[in-house]
C-alpha cells in the first residue's frame, strides 16, 4: 500500500515537472520572440526606405505584450513549483492535483515578476533600442546648430 502511495506521489511530482518544463521554455522563447519582431522592424524599415519614427515607437508594443505574457508564464510556473514543494514534502494535496490558481497568492505578481532583472532586462534593452531609432528617425542626427551631421540642415517637410 505504501509502495502505491510513493509511486502515485512520484507521478504527480513528474506531471508537475513536466508543466513547469513547458512553462520556463515558453518564457524564453517569449525572449527570443521579441527579439525577432524587433529585428523584423528594424527591417521592415530599412527595407522601405528608411525606418519611421512611429514604426519603432509603435514596434515597442508587441515588446511590452511579450514582456508582460512573459512575467505571466514566469508567475505560473512560480506557482506550479510551490505546488510542487508542497507536494514533494508531503503536504496536505488533493491527489493529482494540477490547479495552480490555489497557489498563486504564496508567490509573487506578475507585476512584481516583471520588474525583476532577469525578465526587465531583456525587454527594457529591446524597447530601448526601438526607441533609440525612433529618436534617430525624428531628429537624425544633428549637430548643436541643429544641423545634420553632413551639414544640411534639417527638413521637416516630406519631399
């Protein structure tokens, strides 16, 4: 009966596993999704003539969906591994229990995740980096007399 017991709890702790597995690849490809949407802007740009400052400030928003979508996964798999120390240490658990919503409270928000510095970092250099360009494409780059570095002046009419 004992031995039944163990390889049920076994399971559970497996199927646990299994889960925050997905949870934490799914998180990092978030990462290397933003990545790639903003290199696809930054491409997009430069492909039809020159990237527009509203193209890269309008780019940051899928930045900040993948960044908050990331904080989320990172909050889930927080709670499925408390789940998982509950029931790795023989705690009070419905058998096969798979509902993290019960634990989502014992650790931190999504909000308080996002803001640490492994999700912030990423996503806080790619948004910078967006907005960057977007500053280069409404000002170029211009001397202290307000003239491009080549020496014409500024134009804000489109020609």
């Amino acid at each position: 009966m004992a031995n039944n017991a163990l390889d049920q709890k076994i399971a559970h702790l497996q199927m646990i596993q299994g889960v925050i597995g997905r949870m934490a690849s799914d998180a990092q490809n978030l990462k290397t999704l933003a990545i790639a949407v903003a290199a696809a802007i930054i491409a997009l740009g430069q492909t039809a003539g020159g990237i527009t400052p509203w193209l890269a400030v309008v780019g940051t928003f899928p930045i900040v969906i993948f960044w908050w979508l990331n904080a989320r996964y990172l909050h889930i798999e927080r709670a499925y591994r408390h789940l998982y120390d509950l029931v790795r240490t023989d705690q009070p658990v419905e058998a096969f229990l798979m509902d993290w919503r019960s634990y989502r409270t014992a650790v931190a928000s999504p909000l308080k995740i996002a803001f640490t510095q492994s999700v912030l970092f990423p996503y806080a250099a790619v948004i910078m980096i967006l907005l960057l360009i977007a500053s280069f494409a409404w000002g170029g780059a211009s001397d202290k007399n307000g003239a491009n570095v080549d020496g014409r002046p500024i134009s804000r009419q489109v020609q």
